[in-house]
C-alpha cells in the first residue's frame, strides 16, 4: 500500500521521538508550566519576531480553532470564514457547538476577499435590525486554504486591513503552516503572520510532531482566564511538557523549516510526475496537497493499493481526489505512486 491520503498519519520525525525517550525518568510540572514549554515558547517569540507574543500548547487543530474563536468572540457574535473553510466545512459543527455561528463569505480560489469582507460588516451595520442579527465578530483564514491555495503577503494585509478598522480579530488555521512557509514562491513568513493577524497557531500534528498545535497571540493579547477556557474545552494537556518538547525541537536549527520544505519538494515531484503523465490537475496547488480527476476506473484501479483523500464529486460523475506528501514522504514513494498510474 502506498499512503498519500493525509499529512497526520506518520508518527512522528525522529528528533522529536529521541528526545521524548531522553526525558524519561524525569519529574516535570504540568499544565505548560515547565521548561520545554517556556523554552518553545521563546523560540517561537524569536521566529516570529514577535518579543511580546504569548504561547500556549494545545491538543489538536479543532480544539485550538474553538478555543481560540470561542475566546476572541463575545457571546453575541459569529465568525466569518470562506464557504469552503475549515471551521465552515470539515469540523462537524465544532464552533456552533460552542455558541458561535460560522457566517460565510463567498471562496475566491479558497480564499477570503477584503471587498467581500467589508460588504458584510457594511450590511451589518446598516441594518436597522442588527440587534436581531448575528454580529460578525472575527475573520477566520487557514494558511494553506482548504482548497491548497496561498495568500500572498498583500492579500493579508488588506484582510487585515479591514479587520483592524472594523474593530474585529484576525484569525488564521495554521495546521499546514510548515507547508505554505516553504511553498515555492511564497511571500508569507511567521513574523508577516505575527504583523497582521491577531492570534494563529502553528501545527504541529501534520508538521512532524507526534500531536499537538502551537498557539501565539503576537501582540501579548492573550484573552483572559485562558487557561481556564483552554480546559472547558478539553484542550488542556496535564502533561503540557510533551506538546512544548516538540515545539522546542521543531524550532532548534530549522528543523520545521527543513520538513516543510521537504514535503514541498516531493509535492512539487509528484505534481511534475502526474502532469507528465497526463493526468487533469483539479485545482492547481503550491502546497503539499496535490488534487487530480480520477474517472471511475481510475478509482477502481487505487483501491486497495494506494491511499488517498476523497475530495469531492464531480457534475460530470468523475472524482476529485487527494494526494498529501509530508516531512516523512521518500523520493522512492513519489516514483512508486507514479509508476502505479
């Protein structure tokens, strides 16, 4: 079997395992209260750039998405996000769960336009029955998209724009960020995150470590009682040390630079390998998800010898799927996969 359906089912890289066995025996504090935490999190203020930056270690991706929307919004208020975003399409209803409509703009190519944006909050404040509506109360972006697209620089900072003269947070899903970092091209980099959004968390579950998400509020704005919020969430580790372990090596000489990059360069074989073999590109992504049409013996042929993602069905009965690479893809698994098709 050849697995190319995700980026979160290897283990986790081989720094990170070593390290964790050298703490055995030792006694560590809980909660996020310890060294490797402290340590992660000073490392992550200097990749950012951000000195007053406050970072928490959290479970997973949904939990740090409900987290941090559910702390940044008052009780009254809805976050914006594209039709085909995340928090819209793919956490069954995580954030409704917690008291908060997700409000959808249109996707542009994956992504959230600021004209779009500022029409929304425009019709908000125009309407004579506000008190009755939802209120838009923050933006949510990933970076990568859903859809394998990046924002450039100029597009964020226009969302940002918008966001800051309208009163409301920016916020941004990183749970690929290692891969849209090192896309080739990309003009995104963590201290641009750290100028223009509010709050984003750094992943770690599909980047290389075993489990868990890094959280950075770049400003020192973290809300207040976090901690407290973090645990009636269910996204509070008791032994906080192992989630800032991982970060503290991920952000030791480049290491989540190098995985990033290295999933980016086997994305970028794979694509070339498919083009060349004639396959229909979906969508056309700079990122570690490659997407593909596959007719119905296509799909006949992968079954049971490779491993892919369902992305969605097509008006004309054929299918777009997934392919992920990741840290851990070989050369040799990129060459089998396109010797199979």
């Amino acid at each position: 079997m050849l697995y190319f359906a995700s980026d979160y089912q290897e283990s986790a890289c081989e720094p990170i395992l070593r390290r964790l066995l050298e703490t055995a025996g030792e006694h560590l504090t809980a909660y996020g209260s310890d060294r490797f935490c402290a340590s992660a999190q000073e490392k992550i203020r200097l990749a950012c750039d951000a000195p007053k930056a406050e970072v928490r270690f959290l479970t997973g991706g949904t939990q740090t998405n409900q987290v941090a929307i559910d702390s940044l919004l008052k009780p009254w208020e809805g976050v914006v996000a594209v039709e085909s975003g995340h928090v819209a399409a793919h956490e069954a209803g995580a954030i409704e769960w917690s008291g908060h409509k997700v409000l959808t703009l249109p996707a542009h190519d994956g992504k959230a336009d600021a004209n779009d944006l500022r029409a929304m909050l425009e019709r908000w404040r125009g309407d004579a029955n506000r008190e009755h509506i939802v209120e838009p109360g923050m933006l949510y972006i990933s970076h990568p998209t859903e859809d394998g697209t990046l924002y450039t620089r100029a597009e964020l900072a226009a969302l940002s724009e918008v966001c800051r003269a309208y009163g409301i947070p920016l916020y941004v899903d990183g749970a690929r960020l290692a891969y849209g970092l090192a896309a080739y091209g990309a003009d995104v980099t963590l201290p641009v995150l750290a100028r223009y959004a509010d709050a984003f968390y750094i992943g770690g579950t599909k980047c290389g470590a075993l489990i868990g998400e890094a959280l950075v509020f770049p400003n020192g704005n973290l809300p207040e009682r976090f901690l407290s919020r973090v645990k009636q969430h269910g996204a509070l580790l008791a032994k906080g040390w192992a989630s800032g372990l991982q970060f503290d090596v991920l952000f030791t000489d480049g290491l989540y630079e190098r995985l990033g990059a290295h999933a980016i360069e086997m994305a970028e074989r794979l694509k070339a390998g498919l083009i060349a073999r004639g396959c229909e590109l979906f969508r056309d992504s700079p990122t570690n998800q490659q997407f593909i049409v596959a007719d119905d013996a296509l799909l006949q042929k992968l079954d049971g010898e490779v491993a892919y993602g369902f992305w969605e069905n097509l008006p004309d009965g054929r299918t777009a799927i997934r392919f992920a690479t990741n840290w851990a893809t070989r050369p040799e698994d990129v060459d089998a996969l396109l010797a199979f098709l």
